[in-house]
C-alpha cells in the first residue's frame, strides 16, 4: 500500500494528467507493462499472466486509491474479458500480446441512448456482402479518445456481434464527453459505413459483452472499494490534525460520528468487493446476484464518502486545488459506468427470482 507521501505525488500526477486532453502518462503505462499488471488477464499463451479476478481486484483497489486516469479498466480489464469471452483465434494472436505489452490501448463501444447498458438489440448495424460496414452512434465509450482499436457491439443478420474498428479509419468521428469527473475519459462514437471486421462467432456479441461486463465489474468494485477507503483515510488524518478552538476537529462528536460512518461504509465496500473476486474465481453459484448487490451497495458507499469527506474537510474540500473533490467527482461517474445502482438492484431481484 502506497505512503502518504506516495499518494500525495501521486495525486498530483493525477491532477496534472486530469488537465491533459486525452489523460495519458505514456510512462506510466509502459511501467505497469513492466510489472505485468496490464497483461493479468491475458492468458499465457497469449504473453500474460493467467490470473484472475481476485488478482487484479487487488490491483484495482490500489489504481482507486490513486483515481487512476490511464485505460487500465477499458484495456487491460473489459477489452480482455471481451476477448477470451469471444475466443477468436485471430484476434486474440494479435490483439492480447500486444496488450500485454502496452502496444495497444483498446476501447470497447456498446452503450447507446441514455443508458450505460448493452442495448438487447442494438441500433447501430452492420451492412456489407464482402467488407463489413458499421453505421451507427455509440456512447458512453470508455477511453475511446485514446484507443488504438474499438470494438463495436452492432446487429447484423446473425445477431448482435462485435466488430473490430479503426478508430483512425474511414467514416469513424470520436467526440469526447464532458462529465463530471475529468479523471476518467468518455466519448461518443459516431460509425458512417466504417470498414470494421467481425470478432468471434455471428450472434454472439450480446452474450460475450454481458459475461466480459460482469467479469469486468469485479475491477470496478475494487476501484471503488479502493478509492472509497483512501477518501476515509484522508478525512481522518486530516481530521486529527485540523485544530478549531485549541482542539483537534476528530475530537468533536459531530466529526466523530461522520468519520465512524466513512468507516463502516468503506470497509464494507472491501468486504463486498473482495468476496465478489473470490465468488468469481470460485465460479460460485449465485456470484452474479452477489455481484449485482455488490456494485449497488459499492456505488451508494463511494459517494457516501467521497461527500462525507469533503464536509470533514469544510471549505478546502470545494477547492480544485485540493483532492478532496475529485474522489466525490470518480463516485459520481462510477455509479453510473456499468449501469445504475437501481439497475444493479432490479437485477439482483431477478437473480435470486424475488
């Protein structure tokens, strides 16, 4: 676990990268290359680790604490997932060494209209006897402004499927998103008859993109659980050292009460979060409904603190200049990455049969 020290330059890197148009510290990720983390899930017979969930779950809440701003969770984590779920030989060959090696950032593009959810039938399509032609509008994509290579989730005469583009190709425009949390990067994505290549077998894109969404979760949920913990660390450090009227802020009940809640929900977003990567691994019968409780609750607990927080912290925490906020900001924009947390709720009643 990174010191105080650590943190705190890293938090600065984070605000400068934050300031960046597309985020990205080419250094960074050819040192997390080095280390191994981006090639975790990449198979070894692909040039990676052959880990799984509850591996790069520890990752995740390290790169949470920090409010990561690279494509780990797009590349290294839902692209991955997308690929073993699709199992082409051809893609896999070219595509997961070299993103195990940090060559290839990878953006995956499925959500359309307001929702963050893969649509069961999408309106982006495929056309096309010989070359496969994709015309459409995907939004909400993850790291899109910086990928090297999307895939598509787009109807064709099989069913959905998913397609590989260029996003520096013919007929593909890439608009980024303002949100509300500038750490993590979305665009929309905009298809006029773009040259694209089918992936995996016809039909299956919907399933391969749910089962790589779900598996893909598990790092979500240790991002959050991570951050959420480190905003708690933060309001309690400075509520001991903060001093009003000759005494420690921590002393008074009010602070009390607010840094005990922080507590309770941090640490069970970790517990949550754990039990979730280790359900997975296990391939435990019912891991998807703990999975959908997981990321509700997840999603609740991180915004919890990260507002709790700031209100340790008083008026400093409004600032840009100071940290406090930006956890707040990755809360907001978590909550919402992967579906609701009222979706994950409906989700969880269907999965128990409620």
């Amino acid at each position: 676990m990174a010191g105080f020290e650590e943190l705190r330059a890293l938090r600065g890197a984070v605000a400068e990268l934050m300031a960046k148009t597309d985020g990205l510290d080419d250094g960074g990720w050819t040192e997390l290359a080095a280390m191994g983390l981006l090639g975790l899930l990449v198979p070894e017979q692909y040039g990676g680790a052959g880990a799984g969930p509850v591996e790069v779950g520890v990752v995740a809440e390290e790169l949470g604490r920090v409010l990561f701003t690279g494509p780990y969770l797009s590349t290294a984590v839902l692209a991955v997932n997308l690929l073993v779920a699709l199992d082409d030989p051809g893609q896999n060959e070219t595509v997961l060494p070299a993103i195990a090696a940090g060559r290839t950032r990878v953006a995956v593009a499925f959500a359309e209209g307001a929702s963050t959810r893969p649509p069961a039938e999408p309106a982006t399509s495929v056309r096309g006897d010989g070359t496969a032609l994709v015309t459409g509008e995907k939004r909400f994509v993850l790291d899109a402004g910086s990928a090297d290579l999307l895939y598509v989730l787009a109807a064709a005469e099989a069913g959905p499927g998913v397609f590989a583009v260029d996003p520096a190709g013919p007929g593909v425009t890439v608009e980024p998103l303002t949100t509300v949390d500038a750490s993590r990067r979305l665009g929309v994505v905009r298809f006029a008859d773009a040259p694209a290549t089918a992936v995996g077998a016809p039909g299956c894109g919907l399933e391969a993109l749910t089962s790589a969404l779900d598996r893909s979760a598990v790092a979500l949920l240790g991002e959050q659980a991570g951050a959420a913990r480190c905003a708690m660390e933060m309001a309690r450090d400075y509520a001991k050292t903060r001093y009003q009227f000759g005494r420690a802020i921590g002393s008074f009940q009010a602070v009390k009460h607010m840094c005990a809640d922080m507590l309770l929900e941090a640490e069970s977003a970790v517990s949550a979060a754990r039990h979730v990567a280790a359900a997975a691994a296990d391939g435990s019968s019912g891991w998807l409904a703990d999975l959908a409780l997981a990321q509700a609750y997840c999603s609740d607990a991180f915004v919890f603190v990260g507002a709790t927080n700031i209100q340790v912290h008083g008026g400093i925490g409004f600032t840009w200049e100071h940290p406090a906020h930006r956890y707040l900001r990755r809360a907001r924009g978590d909550a919402q990455l992967f579906g609701s947390p009222s979706w994950h709720r409906e989700r969880y009643l269907r999965e128990i049969g409620a």
